[in-house]
C-alpha cells in the first residue's frame, strides 16, 4: 500500500496511534511536569476513552495501526533492535555496568516485551528482579523505585515525533527532553519495519539528526494545493521549518509553506492547539487566537528559498491564497474569554477530521461541538476526561499515513 497525506481532511485510510499503557503508571505528582503532563492519569479510565477513540476511526473506515505493534514487529529486526538498544544503553545514559546489564535483559525479551519496556522504562527494582546486577556505581547510588530508563508517556501524541507531508514524512527531532527518545523508535520503525521498508518514501527529516532544528508535527499542517503551514512555536524552531522547507521544496512536492509566528506558550505549544482545518477551505479557531504574523516560503534561485513576511491582518487571506480560494471560513466559537481559555485548553480547537466535514474532538468541549454542529460540521464526540490531562486532543493523537486525495 502507498502512503500518501496531501491534506489535513481527506478521507483517513490508515493511521498510528499509540494505546497509554504502563508509561503512564510512572506518573507522579513530582515528575509530571518534567514528563509534560498536568495531572496524572486513571490509566483503566485512559484505555477506555483511547478505545473509543480507536474504534470510531475504525468504524469510519480507518485501518488503524498500533505505534507499540509497530515497535515490537520492527525490534524483530536484529538491525533495528542493535540500533535502538545501542543508542538506549550505552556508557553514556546508563555507565559501563549497568548498561551491559540491562543490555543483556533487553536481548532477553521477546519483542511485545521489549517495546513496552522501551516506552515505559524500568526502575532499578524491577532490573534487580530479573537479573543478577552488576558492580555498578550507577545502580549503587539508585533508590529501588529509580527509573534507570524514563518512560515516554508522551508517545500519546503520535502526531508530533513523525509527521507525513504529501508522499513522504519528516521523523521529527523533538525540542522537549522528555520526548527525545521517542525519535529513535520512528527512525527504526520506518527503516525496518516491513510496511515501511524499501518502500522509497522520500524522508523530510531523518530524526535524531537534526538535532536543534526540532520540528513537531503538531506544528504542521497539510493544508492542500501544495502548501503547508507551520507554527513557529514553542517546539518548532525557524532553523527546523527553513531546513524541512529546503527539503520539501527540492522534493518538488510543496510549493509553499506558511510560517505562522506563535506566542511560545504551553497552552499554545503547537499551531493544532489553536486552529485546525475542519473542512474544504474551513478552519476551526480559538477565539482568542486573534490574527498572527505570516511568512511566506517558496523555491527561489539556485535551490534558494524565497521569502515573504505578511502582516497579522493578512493571515487568513494568506492561507486563502495558498488553497487557491477567494476566503477561508473561519469558525470562532462565540463564547467569553474564560470559556474561550477553558476550551482552549481542553483541546476544542484540536480537531481530527477523517473526512471533509466530519472532526473527532473531546466531548468536554461543549460550546464549541455545539457551534461546529451547528455550522454543519458533523462532531464524532470522543470522551477525553483522562486523555485530556495530557493536554492533547485527537489531532496530537494520529498520525495519518494515508488520506484519499480531497476532490476539487
Ligand atoms: N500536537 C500537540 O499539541 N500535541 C500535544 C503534546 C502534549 C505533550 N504532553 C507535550 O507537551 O508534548
């Protein structure tokens, strides 16, 4: 099958997303703002909610793939599994000892095992169960309940470490520590896997080697036409759009990239928590998103890139232009400021459109379901009680691998 995203709201076909597992039973009221959660999550509660989320998708068609699936048939791989525990333990995170020791465990394993071991960590207790430990000055001077590897609770957010942009996808070098590692599992899973491998798609980015130039995939959107707009934002830096631009542009795939100049917020940390495309030339936004500054990246001489700044005012026609239509449709739930915040922030305006008019969104968000219903858009409600506290929504959860192309 090919993989194909040239728009954000074409008919989805198949998509990754990623069940919350034991990653978020290493949650606690100290760590969890350096894990980026707010609150710590009912997992039971989670599995449920993210159950129903997968569900509907498949029910509307969608062949949904599994991220932990993914990593546990990649790590089948004897290359992919040295790449990931190469890059996992080593000297460097674990010292000498203890990586040779937890090394030895992981080749143990059988896969399923292993990649939930690799997305949830393991704490010094659980390594000591199972092996004989080592002299180890690491392991030494660890508490019991330590974790020698720290859990990626955020691999939630499939959409932000990889990302498909037309016929190829960008794997994401992430400006968080606490969602670095998670690139390495994309690098191997589209390197290795065999639904990816040998396929010939083109990669935008190639992940950890970006380094500073991060782009998150929640800043990117694949508006159609050719174009794509990107938040500079709290994750994604202008060195990571301008190298992902150079790239894109000499894939001869993208003609132009809007760059839209955010407020670095968590709240606002990426563009799809405050605006995403709902439908043909439509787009759902936070009321108190006002208008931003635009940049406008096309080809120009000799591999150049060409670029304009645009005012704040012109940001919707901007993107008008880019679609090739007269005007956008712009839909602001008509609510008071503090609704507004409070919806914002439960991830309203974090839509997944799985076909032209039709969004997943949380059902908490109240007013603005009500407003989008009421303009037309069909709202499948998704509960997102517990998801939530990760502060995404359905847009940060799915990565979209294939979209049917949206008639003209
Ligand atoms: N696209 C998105 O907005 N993704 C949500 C990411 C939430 C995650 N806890 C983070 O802070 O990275």
């Amino acid at each position: 099958m090919g993989f194909s995203v040239d728009s954000e709201i074409g008919k989805l076909k198949q998509v990754i997303i990623h069940r919350p597992g034991k990653e978020m039973l290493r949650l606690t009221p100290q760590n969890k703002d350096h894990l980026l959660f707010d609150d710590i999550l009912w997992l039971e509660k989670a599995q449920e909610e993210h159950d129903r989320f997968a569900q509907i998708l498949r029910d509307r068609g969608a062949e949904v793939l599994y991220l932990q699936e993914l990593l546990a048939q990649t790590l089948q791989v004897a290359e992919a599994k040295s790449y990931i525990l190469d890059y996992v333990f080593n000297e460097n995170t674990c010292g000498p000892r203890a990586a040779q020791t937890v090394r030895a465990l992981a080749e143990s394993l059988p896969e399923p095992e292993l990649a939930e071991l690799l997305i949830a960590g393991i704490t010094k207790a659980e390594l000591l169960e199972r092996t004989t430990g080592a002299d180890s000055l690491v392991l030494s001077t660890m508490e019991d309940d330590d974790l020698l590897l720290t859990p990626l609770p955020n691999h939630l957010f499939t959409r932000d470490t990889s990302c498909w942009i037309y016929g190829g996808v960008s794997i994401n070098s992430m400006m968080m520590e606490a969602r670095q590692r998670e690139t390495i599992h994309y690098e191997a899973i589209y390197r290795w896997h065999p639904l990816f491998a040998g396929s010939d798609v083109p990669l935008w980015s190639e992940g950890l080697a970006a380094g500073p130039a991060t782009v998150e995939g929640g800043d990117v959107q694949i508006i159609g036409n050719g174009a794509v707009l990107v938040g500079v934002s709290e994750r994604t830096t202008a060195q990571g759009i301008e190298r992902l631009a150079s790239r894109l542009f000499k894939g001869g795939q993208v003609s132009q990239i809007i760059a839209v100049e955010m407020s670095k917020n968590r709240a606002q940390m990426h563009l799809d928590t405050v605006m995403t495309m709902v439908d043909k030339g439509t787009f759902t936004v936070y009321g108190d998103l006002g208008t931003l500054p635009t940049l406008t990246l096309r080809p120009g001489d000799a591999e150049g890139i060409e670029i304009t700044r645009n005012a704040p005012e012109e940001m919707y026609s901007v993107i008008a232009k880019a679609l090739g239509i007269d005007k956008l449709r712009v839909l602001v739930t008509p609510q008071d400021s503090r609704a507004a915040a409070r919806e914002q922030w439960n991830d309203g305006s974090n839509t997944l459109a799985i076909a032209p008019g039709v969004i997943l969104t949380y059902d908490r968000n109240v007013n603005t379901n009500q407003f989008l219903t009421d303009h037309g858009i069909e709202v499948l409600a998704v509960p997102g009680a517990e998801l939530g506290r990760g502060r995404g929504g359905p847009h940060c959860m799915s990565c979209p691998t294939l979209r049917e192309p949206v008639d003209a």
